[in-house]
C-alpha cells in the first residue's frame, strides 16, 4: 500500500510518500509523475513516512532524476535510517540528492 500526496506551488511540485514503494506501487507512483512534470523546476520527495523502497521503487525516483536534471532539479528529504541504508548499499545515495 502506498499514498502519494502532491503539493505544486508554481514551478515546485513536493511528493509525499506513505508506506511501501514496491513492485505492486512503483507504477502508481510512475504514473502520477508523469502527469505533474510539466512545467516542475523544483521537485521533492518527503520520504518521512516511506517505510521500504524495492529495485521497482528505485528505478521510479532513478526515472525522475533523469526527468528533473534535464528541467531542474530533485531532492530527496526526510529519508529513514532502512531506507537511507537501501540507498546507501545500492549505491543510490551517491546519485540522488538527499537532505
């Protein structure tokens, strides 16, 4: 199970993640990006209540960095040590900006 929330200010789109970002969820999630990119120069996710990401979930926040870098930027915030660890193992934490 996973709920995103969506807050666009201008040209800032904040995603909110609850729950787990799996093989079942990514889509959800790819979906949903696709249709707030346009015209987002600034974009975060708020990871403070995600609970695990899986290589799906990965390749989703991996999709729209390469999306963000070519229109802005992305960071990522509030990442939780299990999460953090799945970054840092898989070598993510060196791709993705994390505060």
């Amino acid at each position: 199970m996973l709920n995103i929330s969506k807050d666009a200010n201008g040209k800032n789109l904040t995603v909110g993640l609850e729950g787990r970002l799996d093989t079942t969820t990514a889509p959800m999630l790819e979906e949903e990006l696709k249709a707030s990119f346009e015209g987002v120069e600034a974009l975060v996710f708020d990871l403070a209540k995600l609970e695990y990401i899986s290589s799906a979930g990965l390749r989703v926040l991996l999709s729209a960095q390469k999306t963000m870098n070519k229109q802005g930027s992305m960071v990522v915030k509030n990442v939780s040590d299990e999460v953090n660890e799945i970054f840092d193992v898989t070598g993510f934490a060196d791709i993705l900006t994390i505060e």
